[in-house]
C-alpha cells in the first residue's frame, strides 16, 4: 500500500483558523486535490473534514462523485452516498483497503487524520500547499501525542496563486519492537 498525504496549510503550517475556518486558503487548493485523486484508489478524510466540504455545497461533493471516500468517524455511521464509506480504526480501514483493491491512497486531512496515519509509520510521501497567508493560531497540519518523523525533500513547485507545493518522501524508520527481536 502507497499513502500519500496531501494538504492546504498558512505558511507557518495551520490548515485552519480555531474555529475550522479554511477561507485563507485559495480554491486552486481543491482543485490540486482534485487533480491528484485521478491518481490515486481512495480519498480518506476525518469526518469533520467531510462535513466542512458538505457545507460547502453540492458542487464540491458531485466533484467527488467517481472518487471512492473513507471516512473515519468516532460514531457508526451509515452512508447516503454509494462511493464513501465509513470507518472507526487502521484495522478496519486496513480490512476495506484489502477488500476493495485500494493500495494508492490519498489523505487530505484533517490534522487527526494526518497524525494517526503518520505515528503508525503508515505514510510514503508528503505534500503540503503552502498558501501565502500567516495565521498566529489554528489547527496545525499534525497534532496529538508527541511523535517524530524525517522528511526527504523530493521537490518544490511554484504554484498558481502564490502557492509553494513542497513534497517530501517519509524515512520510514524500523519500528522500535522490531530492534528487541
């Protein structure tokens, strides 16, 4: 399995004010998401970035409409929408990646999401969209419990709109259990 994550952040790295408010960030952002999914199996969201892009209104869903969504949700939920389906941990997201052939992943958020799967050493690249705004307090890219993880600068692209799109590789580090084998 490939995971890619992918995300619309300030340039100091917050992809929202505290509140979730994202209007900072240029639309050519979901475009580039959108670009990027043609490539990819699956999108994987947190449900809270699904509910902000339902809010957004039903252009923006019909966007997503041949995209097949994962959604990681606290609660049970049950879909009205064919292409997304719902999930509540790595094992059952792991079980329905294996079930419908999804082995190129995209993440786009939210900052629990991009945690989770970054801590469990679960991610082969990194793209941010740094959009040319600063905001002095928000929702960072990651958050949670304390982790590390080293980057490779793969490449820098000079995007439209004044975005900077920076993607890294993950050093994927042997997990410690496995050096007390």
């Amino acid at each position: 399995m490939h995971i890619t994550i992918e995300m619309a952040c300030s340039i100091n790295g917050l992809i929202a004010t505290e509140t979730g408010n994202e209007d900072f960030l240029s639309d050519r952002n979901y475009q580039i998401m959108l670009d990027f999914l043609k490539k990819y199996d699956c999108l994987v969201w947190g449900n809270t970035t699904f509910k902000n892009v339902i809010s957004w209104g039903e252009n923006y869903i019909n966007d997503l409409k041949d995209t097949n969504l994962i959604i990681f949700s606290k609660k049970q939920i049950n879909s009205k929408y064919n292409n997304v389906i719902y999930c509540q941990s790595l094992e059952e997201f792991n079980k329905i990646c294996k079930e419908n052939n999804f082995n190129n992943i995209f993440i786009s958020g939210g900052a629990t999401i991009n945690t989770l799967f970054l801590k469990n050493n679960m991610v082969d690249d990194i793209i941010i969209n740094y959009n040319p705004y600063v905001l002095n307090k928000g929702i960072n890219l990651f958050e949670g419990e304390y982790f590390e993880n080293k980057l490779i600068l793969d490449k820098v692209i000079k995007e439209q709109n004044d975005i900077i799109q920076v993607w890294y590789k993950v050093k994927k580090e042997i997990q410690k259990w496995m050096m007390n084998i």
